[in-house]
C-alpha cells in the first residue's frame, strides 16, 4: 500500500536546528507556520484557538533511523542523565524522530495569525519542516486523570531531585 501525502505548509523559525534539539523550555523557540497559499482559506475560523496541534513529516530523520524500534530517551542527557542511566524502550513509548514513520504530534501556542501565517511559540520542529495537518485544541481533545507507566514516573522524580524542573503541567 502506498500512501502519500502532501505538505501544507511549513516551519518557518530562525532558530538553528540544535537550539531547538536542546531547549528545555518548549515555549523558548517561536516561529509561524507558513501554510501554502492553495490552503489559506482552511485557517478561517481559527483564530481565537490559544493552541493548535501540528501533525508534520520529520524530514531530516535518515533512512537507516526508520529501522530503530529501541531507543534510550536522549533528551534527559541534557538534563544531566548519564546514557547509561537512561532505560531501554520501544520506539512507541518514546517522542523519539527515529521511528519506522518520522511522523511529529506537536502542540503549539498560537500568538496571532496573519494571513497564511500563523504565529506560534513552543515550537519542537526545525526550519522547514513540512507540515501535514492542522488540528485546533479545545477540550474535547483533553485528557484527563491519564495514567503514566512506573518508568516514566522514576525518570520524573528524578529530574525534579536534579533539577527542580517538573515535566508536568
């Protein structure tokens, strides 16, 4: 089965690819999705979301990554995690890029929208992503009283004990 898809739009922020990869703080890296002018018209309406969730393609992940299905969650190393700290998972319990489709869920905050741009801060995409979809947040998209496995509830006690920083909202 072939599937293909088609671009959108796509991210457009000044930042470099490794300030991106390293910002703590997801609100730190602002941009706009740049939606290509046959679509524009698909953004009526919403203005006056606070966020919107952004489906894109992760174009910079190498072939041979689309084959990793164990991975370690490398971003705690820039939390002060040794590797060997890090426990082993299945690609699907990680946000990891390398996956068997680099497919990207992300939520951003929208600060305004103009035109066929919308303004956005908390940006987790590098330059040029090209994005797939656009979905608006509200709370019928919310989960509540979600649950998280013991490993990932060890990883967030810990950071909070190096750190000070809580993951959770």
């Amino acid at each position: 089965m072939d599937i293909v898809l088609k671009p959108i739009g796509f991210v457009r922020t000044g930042a470099p690819d490794e300030e991106v990869k390293n910002a703590l703080d997801k609100n730190i890296v602002k941009g706009f999705i740049e939606v290509l002018p046959e679509y524009a018209e698909g953004l009526k309406g919403l203005e006056g979301f606070s966020h919107i969730i952004i489906v894109a393609y992760l174009h910079k992940v190498p072939g041979e990554a689309r084959n990793t299905l164990i991975v370690k969650p490398r971003r705690l190393l820039r939390l002060g995690f040794k590797l060997e700290e890090l426990p082993e998972l299945g690609v699907f319990a990680t946000d990891s890029p390398h996956r068997p489709n680099p497919i990207a869920l992300t939520i951003v905050e929208v600060e305004k929208i103009e035109k066929n741009r919308i303004y956005v801060r908390g940006l987790d995409l590098f330059d040029g992503t090209p994005v797939l979809d656009i979905k608006p947040y509200d709370k019928s998209r919310a989960v509540q009283g979600f649950k998280v496995p013991e490993w990932l509830r060890v990883l967030e006690e810990r950071i909070r004990e190096k750190n000070g920083m809580d993951l959770t909202p």
